[in-house]
C-alpha cells in the first residue's frame, strides 16, 4: 500500500490510478447510459467496458461502483454522478482500496520475482468466493472490476465465467477490456456491452493539462502528442514523460531504411529501452512498430502494394506479436526482440522489389 492508495498493475508513478480519480472526463453518452439503467431497477449484472487502452474505462466503472454505494436505493438515485468534497468517505475508501463493498481483480503483484505478474491468475479471480460467501460489510451492492480481462489465463476466465452464470443476489460485474475478442464468448454472452471511444482531441488536452502532463510542451509536440496517443490518455502520459517523443523520431529515422537497416543505429535504439527500469520506453517502442507494421499489413501507408507484399507484413506483425509474448511469458532478450523487428521488416521491403 502506498501513502496514495493500493499499488496496482499498470499504475503510472505520479498518476492518480481509477480509484483516486475524482472525475471522469468524456464519455457522457455512456455514463448517462449506466446512470438510466441503474435507476430503471433493470440494471444488468454484467457489464463488458469495451475500447481502446487508457481511455478511462477502469474509471468509469469505478464512479459507477461509487454511484451504486452511495444510492443502494436505485429509485433516488441521480440522473448524474455525484460531485463530493475532499472527505467523502466512500471515494476516501475506495481510494484507498478499503471499500468493503468493492472488489477489484488486476494482476497481482509477485513477491519473488519482485514485479505484476503477466496473467490475471484464476486465485485473483477465487477472491470472489469469500467476497460474495461473507455477510456484507456494508449494506447495499457489491460491485467486482475486472481489470482488463485481457489478461487473464483460462482457468481465470472458466472461474469468473462460472459466477457469471449465477451472479449473487445484488450484484455488479464490470468487464474491463481493451480487446474483447480476447474474452471468451461464453462471458461476453452473458454480459451488456458497453463500447467506449477514444477521446476527442479536446477532451484529450484537457485530462493532460488537469494532471500537468504537457507543462512547457512546444505546440508541435503537443500536436505530435495528441495524434500518436489516439485519444489515449494513458498513451499520452508515457509519450510526455521520459523523452517518448523523441524516441519515437528516433524510431522513424531509424525505419527511413529499413531495406538495408543501420545496425549501429538499431542497436543504439535497442540499447536507450532495454535498461533496467526502461519497461515503459520498451512498450512504447513495440506499440510504434506495430502500428508502422500495421499501417503496411493493410494498405494504409498510403502506397500501393501487391497483395503477396500485405502478405509478407502481416506475417512481420504475426512475428512481432510472437516475439514480445516470448520474451514476456519467459523473461527473454528483449534487445534481440528489437533485432530481430528490423531484420523482418527490412526482409519485407526487400522481398516486394
């Protein structure tokens, strides 16, 4: 526990996690959506919060478990979240990750490897047998996150769909997902789906200079910022933090050639995100290829290619995706995942001559 609350997978330092964030900002159409469900007494006990990563999806569902705490009557519950003061005691709870009401379920932390471990493990998702077995700590719902999903391995996703098909009596699921393609359609059946967009360019610059996050940014970097974070604020965070900007000129002057790659170059960018503590430049430097691999896999660099050349990409991209779970799932050369990035795209290009 920090002085500022649980530590949970995925935090950024400095950065006030979902359950200390006191608002929400964007997405009006989707919370006015739960808000009406809740206060129609219809509400659905499991809900699948769908959209791109860092968009605020935790966050909704954690207002909206603090919404239901604080009107277990839905009847006289608000059309609107409500706005509280410093010492209201159930956001000063859940701040703190001490709401008896509240589960939330993220990769735990390994004490001998001393980091979050890679999967949800299905003794995460167990935690809801004493949850829901005890008597309530408080009266009212009991609301489980599961945060992302995405993450969890198969006995994980066999356990909570498990409890999915026979909710406890006032219960609430909310489904975090980045890739909802990856949760098995058994759970996805049994859930209310609740697509979340990207944030708009204004809301986006809006989140960033709440939290000070593009303090003294020249205009072209803030422009450079908000289109590589597609609507991301999480995105956005890592790009201003840590010279991510710069990393990524780096990235494109190292792709200039690409056909008969620099290696003196690629071993220097290699070597600037595979330092110990560089864990976020390395993620950062995986999400600019893939979305340079993907912008060629499917036409959309804007230049024309034979299909046998979009072929030949989205097998680098099906190398890439390998690649990285490897060398996460067994703690491999992440440098020689980088090498091994440019060998094949410089095969790709090599190859469509």
């Amino acid at each position: 526990m920090s002085d500022t609350g649980p530590i949970i997978a995925d935090s950024i330092e400095g950065i006030p996690h979902p359950a200390q964030s006191t608002g929400l900002v964007g997405h009006e159409k989707e919370i006015a959506h739960l808000l009406r469900q809740y206060a129609s007494g219809r509400m659905h006990h499991a809900w699948l919060l769908t959209g791109p990563r860092g968009i605020g999806k935790a966050t909704l569902a954690m207002q909206m478990a603090a919404h239901v705490f604080r009107h277990p009557d839905y009847a006289q519950a608000p059309d609107s979240f409500q706005k509280t003061g410093e010492h209201d005691p159930v956001a000063g709870k859940i701040s703190a990750g001490s709401h008896p009401n509240l589960l939330h379920l993220t990769r735990p932390w390994d004490q001998k490897a001393k980091k979050f471990k890679t999967r949800l493990t299905v003794d995460e998702i167990r935690q809801t047998v004493p949850f829901f077995g005890t008597s309530r700590g408080e009266n009212g719902w009991r609301v489980t996150i599961v945060d992302p999903a995405d993450d969890m391995n198969a006995a994980a996703s066999n356990a909570l769909l498990k409890i999915l098909e026979e909710p406890p009596e006032r219960s609430l699921f909310f489904i975090v997902s980045h890739s909802p393609a990856k949760i098995l359609p058994t759970i996805r059946s049994r859930c209310q789906k609740l697509v979340m967009e990207a944030l708009p360019e204004s809301d986006l610059v809006e989140v960033l200079e709440r939290i000070g996050a593009c303090d003294g940014m020249s205009d072209d970097d803030l422009k450079l910022l908000v289109s590589l974070s597609q609507g991301s604020v999480r995105q956005a965070i890592i790009l201003a933090r840590d010279e991510g900007l710069d990393l990524y000129r780096k990235f494109e002057a190292t792709c200039k050639g690409i056909e008969d790659p620099d290696w003196q170059q690629v071993h220097a960018l290699a070597d600037t995100v595979t330092l110990r503590g560089r864990e976020d430049r390395y993620r950062l430097l995986m999400h600019f290829a893939q979305e340079y691999i993907e912008k060629r896999a499917t036409g959309r660099d804007g230049q024309e290619k034979p299909v046998s050349a979009l072929a030949r990409w989205a097998e680098v991209w099906e190398k890439l995706q390998k690649s990285i779970s490897l060398a996460d799932s067994y703690n491999l050369d992440k440098k020689q995942v980088i090498i091994n990035l440019f060998s094949n795209m410089g095969e790709a290009v090599r190859s469509s001559k």
